[in-house]
C-alpha cells in the first residue's frame, strides 16, 4: 500500500531539508540555513499528522523521524552556534567547538523521548524543534543587536542552558493537535495567538520570549495537572 509509505516520505522531506541547512550554515549563510530549519519543523510537524490521519503508525517510522530529527534538530543548530561562536568576541581556535554540546544534548534528549513513557502525549524536558528555533533566530537577533548576540559569555550560558533544558525534567505541553476542538486544545490555541502578537511585535526578537512563554505556560498548567 502507497499510504504507508507518505508519513516516511515527508519524514524524509524533514532530513533531506536539514542536510541542505546544515550545508549552508558551514557556508555560514545562518539566515539561508534558519529557512530549511523552518521546513523541516513543518515536515516534522506532518509526518506525524499523516501517519495519525492514514492510520499507518510504525515502529520504523518513530525511529525514522527521530534519526531525521537528530539532524534538523540536532546537528544543525550545533553547526549554528559553532558559527556564532566563532564570531564572537572572544574566540579562539577550539572554542567553537562548545556549540555542539548543543548537538550532544539533542541526542540524549532524543535516545530518553523515544524509550520514556512518560512522554506519550506530552514532553520532559525542551523539545528539540523549539530549542533549535531559539538558536537559528541568533543570526536574524544578531543584526539589530550585534553586541548582545555576538558576545561570548552569553552564547556560552546560552549553549549551558538549553543543553540542560533538553534533558531536564520539566513538563512541557506537545502542540500536536489530536482534535480541533477547544475545550481540549484551549492551551494551545492561546499559546499560538500570543506567538503570532509577539512576532507581528517583535519580529525575530519575539523567539526568546516564544520559548519562555511556552516553559512558563507549561509549568502553570501542569502544576494543577498531577503527574
């Protein structure tokens, strides 16, 4: 049967489009490669809807999205901040190399998520498409405010921080949608309208506060949820 094949071919889409990103951030063209981020995030996003939708769920393909994710979300924001780092203002021949704590942390991350059933409908810890957009929205950041996101100090805590975010055992919601009812789906929906405000505010500057709002959100709303 073809259908059981499409949530693999856009699982592929999603890998094949981190391999061209990961190719123009060693190019250190960061903006060009923060375009193929955003792609595969939405193959990433339909593999699973399709899968779900066709009723064509595998255990080859769970292993598929989280290899091709590995890459996307993975090695790609690692070559990123190894770029960022190698600009910024105390650089030195080995520290780049920091960045991919990044790549390391998204691996473990991704090896926990697939064996922790604690992670069926929600996440532990940072998932890795959101730590990866924090990262590739540096570059566009980086061009209103060169001192901030070129500085050291902060791209190292920055690299720290998420690295432990991503293996942490903090309760995030997953934005994958089972129904389009409200009721069900009220967090996300209000999550999602304040995004769009923030980044018709905001811009590229709207990422860091994204990803606050999304922890932040979290934590209230399992906090009444027990675990």
């Amino acid at each position: 049967m073809i259908k059981k094949h499409i949530p693999n071919a856009i699982t592929c889409a999603n890998l094949f489009s981190g391999c061209i990103g990961i190719v123009y951030a060693f190019k250190g063209n960061l903006e060009v490669a923060a375009y193929f981020v955003v792609l595969s995030g939405i193959f990433d996003f339909f593999d699973g809807f399709a899968a779900r939708l066709l009723n064509v769920k595998s255990n080859i393909g769970k292993e598929l999205d989280s290899l091709a994710d590995m890459v996307s979300f993975g090695f790609l924001p690692g070559v990123v901040m190894f770029q960022l780092l190698g600009q910024s203002d105390y650089s030195s021949e080995y520290l780049p190399y920091f960045g991919f704590i990044i790549t390391v942390f998204s691996a473990l991350r991704l090896a926990k998520f697939n064996i922790d059933t604690r992670q069926t409908e929600d996440f532990i810890g940072l998932n890795t498409p959101m730590n990866t957009l924090l990262i590739v929205s540096l570059p566009f950041i980086k061009a209103g405010y060169p001192d901030v996101i070129g500085s050291t100090a902060l791209l190292v805590a920055l690299t720290a921080l998420l690295s432990w975010l991503l293996v942490s055992e903090i309760r995030i919601f997953s934005m994958k949608f089972g129904t389009k009812g409200w009721q069900e789906n009220k967090l996300k929906y209000i999550f999602l309208t304040l995004c769009v405000l923030l980044v018709a505010a905001l811009r590229f500057v709207a990422v860091p506060f994204i990803l606050i709002l999304y922890i932040g959100l979290s934590i209230l709303h399992f906090r009444r949820i027990p675990r």
